[in-house]
C-alpha cells in the first residue's frame, strides 16, 4: 500500500503533495538539530573543549559548568548532563583536572597537568570562536529563527488547505 499525504486526492492535486513533501522533508531535518551552534556541540571534542576552557578560568562543578556554556553562547548551545559529566570523569582519568567536595559539590579545578594540556594544545572556548565573517554563538542562533518561521508558515499553510473551505 502507498504512503499517502493528508493533501492526496484533494482539488489542490501535486502541488499541494509538493508542498506537503517539502514540509516533511524540513520537519525531518529540523528535528535532526540539537540546537548546537554551528560547528559546536556536534560530539564529545567540544563538551571536552568547552569544560577545559572553562576550568582554565577557575574552578567549577558540573551544573555551573553546564550552566556558563548556556550563557556564554547566549542558548544557543547548552549541552546536557550526560554529555558534561562523562567528560568531567575521562579528564579526570587522564590526570588533567581533579575533584575536590566543597560545601557538598564536587568542584572541579584543572590540575598542573591540565593547564599545560591547555596552554599545549591553545584550547580556546568553542563560544568564543567567531566565523569567518565575525559572527558570534548569539548570531547563529538568530539566524535560525527564519528557517523556523519557515517552516511554522508552510505547517500553517498546510492545515489551511486541509480543513479550509474554498472560497
């Protein structure tokens, strides 16, 4: 049996199922998102990046660890719990940062071994990288509003033509 579109068999014909299939096909895209800047937040490398930077100014638990990336990249990127930790726990285990119980929460701080991984490596904070045309981590995420408007328009458009009366 065919897949068929809400849109199929109606007066509107191939056009409206064009309309329909790009919607779709948008939808499918946007839900693929993480809502990470461009080029940040795609794996592990940049959550290890971002925590290094970090660290490098002064110590910190996981949750404001969490929270500092949120406000430095404006929302645009806010990488989860199950992503920080993890990563908290390998640095940890390689010798570049160690934990120490502070009024109940586990702070973070990089040890000699870590700072010099930093300053080896030139880790820089992901959110402080611009583009090539100057543009920050608040940019990015500006930029994404109109594909959305976008695709809230053709989604609006879409329910119309499959409960509006003709005129």
């Amino acid at each position: 049996m065919a897949a068929s579109t809400p849109t199929a068999g109606s007066a509107f014909g191939d056009a409206a199922d064009g309309v329909w299939q790009a919607m779709e096909s948008l939808r499918a895209r946007f839900e693929k998102r993480d809502g990470a800047p461009a080029g940040h937040g795609a794996g592990p490398h940049d959550v290890r990046h971002a925590v290094l930077a970090l660290l490098a100014e002064e110590p910190m638990h996981g949750y404001r660890i969490i929270h500092e990336i949120g406000e430095r990249t404006n929302g645009a990127w806010t990488p989860n719990a199950g992503a920080v930790y993890p990563t908290l726990q390998l640095l940890a285990d390689e010798g570049l940062i160690a934990a120490e119980t502070t009024d109940g929460r586990k702070v973070h701080a990089l040890t000699e071994a870590g700072r010099a991984a930093v300053a080896h490596d030139g880790i820089t904070a992901p959110w402080a990288d611009a583009d090539a045309h100057g543009h920050d981590a608040h940019d990015r995420h500006d930029r994404s509003a109109l594909p959305k408007a976008g695709l809230s328009l053709a989604q609006a458009a879409a329910q119309v033509q499959r409960t509006g009366t003709p005129a």
